[in-house]
C-alpha cells in the first residue's frame, strides 16, 4: 500500500498502463505437485540473460518468438552490462528474439513520448501502441499508433492516425475495431470520457462510448471478452455511464454499444477515485483476471487480484498487501507483478523488516509472485492489520515462485516489475529494477520453463547450513542444522553422508517455506559404527542443485546393540526416530531413550514392567499425576510424528503425550471421556482434529499424529482417521516430551474435572523429526506380533572386488523375501549374493538389509577395504592421486594418511598429485608414517608445470626417513633443463652428497623425470638411484650407487618426498606434478 501513497499520492503519471492481452496461447502442462503436496511452478525463477533499458517499461507483448517492448526509455544495451557501456538508442520502444533475449536491432520505431500499451490484431500483422507521444518517426500520431510487424523492421502505418488529446492507456482489439482508455477527454475531435473506440484500419472513431467519470477518472485496463460481446473496464473512476455499482473503478459493458452490464464483483472489490484503481485486466480465454492498487481501505479495498466469469461473478479474491500492477494468468498459474510485503491472510508471509546496506530499515517486498489458477483456500482474519477483512472467501493457494528483483529508482516510488506476461514457455517481466538475483539486469528480464534449464538453487551458501554433529546415543549420530529455502522449488531434500560414503545414511524432504522455516532441523545416522567419523549435509533441490556443508568430526563411543529389540522397535530405529522409549524396565522410575538420550523420569505411581501391547514388551502404567517427563528439549521443533501404543478403559480422558515448558502445552495427544483420541497443536488458534469414540475399550491402540507439510493428521491402527491440511505448524517454544500432561484446561471436549494424564498403559513410544506417511504408519501397524529378520553378512575381499553373501540371515517366524545391498560407493543390488567391483581403493561400508515376508526390515554393516596394489610383491605402499581433491592428498593404498607439511599446497586431479611452488627457497614434505622398512625402494615419475626460473628446482624422493635423519635421492631441475642426481645422507640438518651426476639429454614441460631409489641394509646401508627422462629406455644399472654406515640413520624408517623451490626463482607459479608413487621392500 505504501509505495503509491507515499511516492505520490496525487499525481499517477508513472503508473503502468494495463497491456491488453494477446490471442490465446497454448496454456503450460501443470508442474506436477511434489512431496509438499503443492503444485510446482511451471517456471524457475533463475533469470535469462536478456537486453537491458535505461528507464522504466510499462507493457510487453509476445507476438511468436518476437517480444514488443514500451516504456520511458532512451537507450537498450546488452545484458549484465553496466549503464552508459554499449548502448543502443531506443525512444520508448524496442523489440527483442524471446528465445535469446537479444535485441532485434531492425526494429527502431521513435516514439516522442513514453509508450503505455500494446496490442496485436488478431492476425498478428498490426502492432498497436498507447501512450503519451504526439509524434511517432516524426509524424504526428497522438496518443495512438499502428505498425506492420509482418517484416521484422515493424514499417509504421501512416494512414492509421486516429488523434487522442492525451494518454492511452488501454488498448484491445477485436476484429476490425481498436478500443482504447486512459485520460483523454476526446478522440479525433469528437467527446469521449476516458474510453473510446476507432476503426482499426482508418482510425475513425466509432460510436462506442461508455463514460468513465469522477475525480482522479483514468481508464487503466481494458479487455475484451474471448467471445468479442463485452469489454471490462478498470481504473480509477467513481461512475461509468452515471453508475457506482457498477462503475467503482471496474465494470463490463456491452462492446456493440458501450451501455452498463452486471458487474456482481463490483459490489465487494471497489478501486477507484485519488485513492487506488484497478490496474490491469486479463483473460485467459474462459474467465476474467485483475489486480490493484490502494492506500485507503475506505476508498480502494484490494492490494492483490482477482478472479471472475465473465459474467461478472467473482470466483476468488487474492488479498494479499501490497499494491499489484499486471497479472498473467495461465491454465494452472496465475502470474503478479506487485510489492507484496504479507499474505498471511492466506496462509503465506507476514510483514518483515531489514536493514539495507546504508542500515536504513526497509520492508521486505516481493515484486513477483504466483498463485493456483483455481481457488483452493478459504481466507482467515489473522493478518488483515487493517486492510479489507476477505475472511471467508476462497483465494488461490501461494504457489513457490519468488524471483528476486531490487526496488527502482527511475519512477521515484521505489517499484520492481511493472508489468509481466509469458507463454508455455517463458515468463518475462517488465519495470524499473536494477537487479535479477542480485546481478545487474535493468528492466527486462526472462524466466524459463522447468525442466528448460537448470532451477533457481537453494538460497545461501553451503556454509551455512552449519551442522553440529552429535553422539546422543550408542551407535547414534544426529546432525542438526540451519534449512535453507528455495525460490522456485517447493521441496529440499537434506541429505546426511558419514565419511567417504557416496549413498546418504539419511535423507530428510523438507516442504518449508521461507515465512515458516524451522530455525534448526535435525538428522540421523542410527547405525552409526564405533570410532570417529565425519559428517556432512548436502541440500538439493529438484533441478538438481545442491549445497554441501563443511564436514564435522563425531566419535561414537559404541555401536548401537538393537539386537534385542523386537521388529516394532527395530522399525522406528530403521524409520530415523529421534527418541524411542520402549518401557521394557521391569522396575524404576527412569526410562532410557534408546535413540536420543531423553531418558524419562517417572513421578510417584507409575508403574513399570506392565504386560506390553506384544508378546514380550513391557509397558508403563500412567495416570492422573502419575507421568514419566523426559528434561531434553527438541526445540521448536514443527515438523514430527508421534507414534503410541495406548490401552485404557477409562471414562474421565486425559493426555497420553504432550510437549511442555512451564505453562506452555502443545502438540498434544489427548483422550476425552467419550473414548475418542485427539491431536491438538496452537499455531496462533487451538486447532485438533478427532477419532471415532469407543477407543476406551481396554484394547491395545497404535495412535500416530504427524504435523509437517502435508498437514495435521491422525491415524489410529494403521488408517487415517482425521486431517486437516491447512495446519502446519504448532506454538514455538523449547519443551520437553511428556507422558501425559499437568492440565487439559482450555483444550476442546475437556472439562474441569479431566485429569492431566490419562489413567492407561503405554508401550513403545516414539517421536519422529520428519512426517511419517500413511504407508509408513500402515506397516507399522503390521509389524506387531512379528520376530523381525537376523541379517548375516559373509563378505570376501580379493583386490578391488568383493563376493557378499548374505544367505546365512535368518527369519524365526517366517521368510526372508528380499536382501538390499548397499556397497558403500553409490552402488546398490539385490539378491542372497552380490558381486561388485570397486573404481577406487578405500574403505567403504558393505550394507545388508533384509526384509521378511511381514514387512520388517533389519539392517547390518561392515567395513572392507579394498585395494588396487598387486598382492604378495612386497608393496607397502601406492598412489595413483584418481581421486580429485582441492586441499590435500587422498590416502594411499595399504600406506594409509599423508603426513604433509602443508597441505594447502597440495592438490590432486586428473591422476596427477601437485605440490605448489609458490614461495621462493621453501620446501613442502609429504611423508607416509605408517610406513616402516630396514629395506625400502621408492620409485616415482614426476614432472613440473613450467620451466623453472632462477637456481631452479629441487626434487627429494627418501626411502628412508627417521627422526635423526635420512637417505634419498634428490634430483635439481635447472632452468636450462639440465637435470643433477645426488645420493644424500642428511643428520641432524646437514645434508652430504655421497655420489652424483648429470643425466643425458634435457627435460622439458611435459616429459616425466622417472626414479627409482633404494636404501637396504641395517648398520651399512646400500643406497642406489636410477632415473632417466621419458623418451630413455630404463637404465640397465643404477644411475647412481653408494654405501653409508652412518649410526643414526641405521634402522627402519617410512618414505618421503618433496618440493623445494630455489631462493633465486622469480616465477611463484611452478608446480611439481606427481603422476605415480609407490614404496616396496627391497
């Protein structure tokens, strides 16, 4: 609302003209709804580069794959270039190729004023453009123009010269006649009030002549019926035809001869006068759209769009705030150009404040936006603040499409997008922003069809998705971490990888939207092995975007033991639960939570060790003020399932679980004494939906409420039984989970003498931090009374291929029916028995799971490593750098960690390990200490990316490295490509050369310098080297050979290389490229 009234609150020269729409087109496919459950846009929000302008566009049309562009405009320039650079001149009017966005530089009409509107004969021959100019290539055109595009030069038509007295703003065609709105007050000489219509060939003015009059009267949108009998009328006039209703500011009249028709709409949706207008109208071929503007509820009632037949009856209302420009309706989409700051009436974002970079606060806008074409929700009170009350008519939903345009500056009132429209497959925007997803894009902008490129990536960085990993429970590993959100995608997936894994441990689809954003979500690793691992969270979307997270390390003190849990119970830990609280202690008052480490405490009078809900378990009596409270909090958390198995026989009711902090008390399970259970939750209202009665008939009940983004929901036994999908979150506050609760008071169906807790027996108890499906919930019920399956896992290891079988694993009341292989690197199969071959060497994790013939599945892991050294030729060690790495050195085969002395110099990719040579006279080491040999030969092949400058290049390769000292063979690279081999002995930093010599021939970039370099022996160690250039056959001999007795330096040692840059070198750029290492007893 702010916008026009503050900018200008009389004075409504920059605001858009409504832009007439095209012949029909052929209407986008829908987007097919995802795990939210709400329809995808059927375009991203990730802009096309397209030409930019220099002012302001008020209307576009879209004639083939030609878009026709007006506005208040001196010059276009190509994208993403900064104003004043590469310009073209253009007065007001250009065109650009939609498919590319690039300008159409034979089209160069002059209009002397800013261009308003357009429309297009039904042909497609005759482009027709409303504005301010009286002049068009220099002769006198008023107002009204027409052009013959049937060349893509666009030759304007001097015989069609109709003279307006002032603005157009409107224009429509149908058939041979044009008819046109705005401000004038004459046409051709001849009176007309704001509305008019001519010959569309001769520009004579016909007899059509509806009056549009009042205060401030301007006629801003104009359209014509898709049967060409009506015209609908909107702007900012008080009477059309000497009428207020209708005639406020919208109206249909007969397109023959202009009289009053029915308007029903008129009589609720009401702009007109100083104070707001209805901006723009549009069809899409069977009903009637429009959008406003007001700044004075009193006087102009709607912000947001409309929808009705045209008959003039509404269908729904879109109320959200903040003024609306132009609307594009499609078959499924509605399309808005606005500054809408809340649609919390209609269950979207309330109004938000931010600090822009001169710290001035600002209202957060969004200036485009969607919604269902079909009205789909009932509008509430909360969040009017003020505005029209439209609680209780239908409005579309939001549908997930936000690009991201800045406020303007070239109107002076601070807009974004003006005007947009598309077809099947582009959506294009007009107006006065200077930005498209944070880059320079002035004005015109592009969006493409999904699935035509790639989709808007989740917001932010990856970095701040900020993981805190965590050990709550023996073999449980929880991540939690900041959600993003997205601008054209309505679901994220989080997914949870351990370690090197390439398959995620866990997978989380996330439905959120970024008004109703959990602060912190979690997930879970509930097969966590014993050791320390590292995590990390990878967000994507579903154009396949993703977010990774930086790593973070863990230790899990033990693997979590399941095995006695029965199949019920395994199936929650398999599901992902964050608690579990199964109540098999026979005695006590202290209830472990296997999973999340919330134990509960029990108060006086529960009872432990009651017989459980299956054959086997145990249960906890509750009751009145007997409860079990667990004093670990899963904050403010919105999306979860709880799932109970309750038996009682009770008339009074009572809480079965509850979520509480001193007074506060949510997310409730609860039972009134008529026997019926309900789920209750306090998003701002109490909102619960109920079962059937009679569930108080001593019977064991599987009771599951889920809350997320498929809604409220309950289901009792495996079937829903109540929904309601409007709700989806509850009150935000960090609690605690409670059996039962300290008071029902004020919660439906319950009166004061309801006791807190219901007097019941409880078993298995879980809570989930994800929405549990009804088929999830339908085979948890199935699971009780069944032994879940034993997995064993038989794996054998023979070089990079493993042979797993699984055929040992066992069902006692039943039958496997089928075994899931999971090889740790991505790879799946199924069956008893499963080979696979492995691309890189490394230790994976070999997963099986099981299925028996009752649905329960039981899982088993184990760590294999595998390796691509040969077997049984003393090899202790091998790198062949497959695996690329931005920092660091992958582990090598059998040698295990790098020790490198500074890692940011070291990098890997396409099979070749680098050192940078980046800092004159300094050396960078990599050693493998898990190494050790009284007998040891290294052999390698390196080169270096440049020709070395100044002293050159010095190459160390150490069969033997101890903490007093060292052997090697060092090899110096000079800039002359001559190439020096010493054998060293070094003790306690000083080096002595023991033999030496030059290599025949040169080196240069892109030939390998090969080594082979042995040190064997204890108490007289026999040294050898024996390199040669790419190109040389192998020496038959050593290139070098010598013998050293040197105390320290007898013994076992590991192996090291390294890089040393001369002190005299003058380029920093150089890098050392290793493509092979490998150490073997010699």
């Amino acid at each position: 609302m702010a916008a026009l009234a503050a900018s200008v609150p009389m004075a409504l020269a920059f605001l858009p003209a409504a832009a007439p729409a095209a012949a029909a087109e052929a209407p986008a496919a829908a987007a097919a709804a995802d795990a939210s459950g709400r329809l995808q846009s059927n375009h991203t929000a990730d802009p096309l580069p397209t030409v930019q302008i220099n002012g302001v566009v008020w209307d576009q049309l879209i004639v083939g794959d030609t878009v026709y562009v007006v506005g208040s405009f001196t010059h276009a320039r190509p994208p993403r270039v900064p104003a004043g650079t590469q310009e073209t001149p253009r007065a007001n009017i250009l065109a650009y190729k939609l498919s590319t966005g690039e300008l159409i530089q034979e089209f160069n009409p002059v209009l002397n004023g800013a261009g308003r509107t357009l429309a297009v004969s039904e042909d497609k021959k005759t482009l027709y453009v409303g504005g301010d100019f009286n002049k068009v290539n220099d002769e006198f055109h008023s107002g009204l123009a027409a052009f013959d595009i049937s060349t893509s030069t666009g030759t304007l038509i001097s015989t069609f010269r109709p003279q307006f007295h002032t603005t157009v703003r409107a224009i429509g065609v149908h058939g041979n006649t044009v008819y046109a709105g705005g401000a004038f007050k004459h046409v051709n000489g001849i009176k007309r009030s704001k509305a008019a219509a001519v010959d569309a060939t001769t520009g004579k003015t016909l007899s059509w002549a509806p009056e549009a009059d009042g205060n401030n009267a301007q006629v801003w949108s104009l359209q014509v019926s898709p049967d060409g009998t009506k015209v609908a009328l909107g702007g900012s006039f008080t009477t059309l035809n000497g009428s207020s209703n209708p005639g406020y500011g919208l109206a249909l009249v007969s397109a023959s001869d202009g009289k009053l028709l029915a308007t029903p709409i008129n009589s609720e949706v009401r702009n007109g006068g100083v104070y707001g207008a209805i901006t723009d109208l549009k069809t899409d071929g069977t009903s009637l759209y429009g959008v406003g503007y007001s700044f004075s509820v009193r006087n102009a009632n709607l912000e947001g769009a409309f929808k009705a037949d045209w008959d003039g009856n509404m269908t729904w209302v879109e109320p959200c705030h903040g003024d609306s420009y132009a609307i594009h309706p499609t078959k499924d989409q509605v399309y808005v150009a606005s500054h809408a700051h809340s649609c919390e009436t209609i269950g979207g974002w309330g109004d938000t404040y931010y600090r822009d970079e001169n710290n001035t606060t600002r209202q957060r806008q969004y200036r485009l936006t969607s919604f269902t074409a079909n009205g789909e929700v009932t509008v509430g009170r909360k969040g009017t603040d003020g505005y029209k009350d439209w609680s209780g008519h239908t409005s579309p939903s939001i549908v997930d499409w936000f690009p991201e345009l800045s406020a303007g500056k070239y109107t002076g009132q601070g807009q974004g997008a003006w005007d947009v429209t598309g077809n099947d497959e582009y959506i294009v925007a007009g107006g006065e922003f200077l930005t498209v997803d944070g880059k320079a894009q002035q004005g015109l902008v592009r969006f493409p069809k999904r699935g035509a490129s790639k989709s808007h990536a989740p917001e932010g960085k990856g970095a701040d998705l900020a993981p805190y990993v965590s050990s709550p429970a023996d073999g449980v590993v929880d991540a939690t971490f900041s959600p993003t959100w997205d601008r054209d995608d309505s679901t994220l997936t989080y997914s949870l990888y351990r370690d090197s894994d390439t398959t995620p441990v866990s997978t989380l689809p996330v439905s959120d939207r970024f008004w109703n954003r959990e602060f912190r979500k979690t997930l879970r690793d509930n097969h966590a092995p014993a050791g320390e691992h590292t995590y990390k969270v990878v967000v994507s979307d579903a154009g396949g975007n993703t977010l990774t997270s930086e790593s973070k390390k863990v230790t899990v003190a033990r693997e979590g033991d399941f095995s006695k849990l029965d199949s019920l119970d395994n199936g929650a830990v398999n599901l992902g639960a964050k608690h579990l609280w199964t109540f098999d202690e026979e005695t006590g008052t202290t209830f472990k939570d296997i999973l999340g480490g919330a134990n509960m405490t029990g108060t006086t009078g529960v009872k432990a060790g009651e017989a459980g809900s299956r054959s086997g378990s145990k249960a906890l009596g509750v009751g009145g003020t007997a409860t079990a409270v667990s004093s670990v909090t899963d904050g403010h958390v919105q999306t979860f399932s709880i799932e109970s198995w309750v038996k009682t026989t009770s008339d009074k009711g009572g809480a079965i679980v509850s979520y509480e902090q001193g007074g506060n008390r949510d997310r409730l399970l609860y039972m009134t004494p008529d026997g019926a259970i309900h789920f209750g939750v306090y998003p701002g209202e109490t909102k619960v939906v109920s079962s059937q009665t009679g569930l108080n008939d001593g019977q064991w009940h599987h009771v599951v409420a889920t809350l997320g983004a498929a809604g409220q929901n309950l289901y009792v036994d495996g079937k829903p039984v109540a929904s309601e999908k409007t709700v989806i979150s509850a009150q935000g506050f960090n609690g605690g989970w409670r059996l039962g609760t300290g008071s029902l008071k004020g919660w439906p169906k319950v009166s004061e003498n309801t006791p807190g807790t219901l007097e019941a027996t409880v078993d298995s108890t879980a809570i989930y931090h994800s929405q549990l499906t009804a088929d999830q919930i339908a085979q948890r019920h199935g699971q009780v009374g069944n032994v879940g399956p034993r997995p064993v896992l038989r794996p054998h290891v023979a070089g990079m291929a493993v042979t797993a079988d699984g055929s040992e694993s066992v069902d006692s009341d039943g039958n496997i029916e089928s075994y899931e292989w999971d090889f740790g690197d991505g790879t799946k199969a199924t069956g008893a028995n499963a080979n696979h071959t492995y691309a890189e060497a490394g230790t994976y994790t070999l997963k099986l799971t099981v299925t028996d013939n009752a649905g329960a599945r039981q899982s088993t892991t184990q760590s294999i490593t595998v390796t691509d050294v040969p077997q049984g030729e003393g090899i202790m060690a091998q790198a062949a750098f497959k695996k690329a790495q931005e920092k660091g050195w992958p582990d090598s085969s059998l040698g295990g960690a790098w020790k490198l002395s500074s890692p940011g110099r070291f990098a890997t990719a396409d099979g070749v390990g680098s050192i940078a040579l980046n800092k004159a006279g300094w050396m960078s080491t990599a050693m493998l200490p898990k190494i050790s040999s009284e007998s040891t030969q290294v052999s390698s092949a390196f080169s270096l990316s440049e020709v070395p400058t100044g002293g050159g290049v010095y190459a160390s390769f150490l069969p033997r490295s101890t903490a007093s000292g060292a052997y090697g063979t060092k090899i110096h690279v000079k800039s002359t490509g001559e190439v020096l081999v010493f054998l060293t002995s070094q003790v306690g930093g000083t080096e002595k050369v023991l033999a030496q010599t030059q290599l025949p021939g040169t080196w240069a970039v892109g030939k390998n310098i090969n080594v082979k370099t042995s040190a064997i022996g204890k108490g007289t160690t026999n040294l050898s080297a024996t390199v040669w250039l790419d190109g040389q056959e192998e020496p038959s001999a050593p290139t070098l050979t010598a013998s050293d007795s040197t105390e320290e330096i007898q013994g076992a040692g590991s192996v090291l290389m390294s890089g040393y840059l001369s002190g005299s070198a003058t380029s920093l750029t150089n890098k050392m490229l290793v493509s092979t290492f490998q150490a073997r007893t010699a």
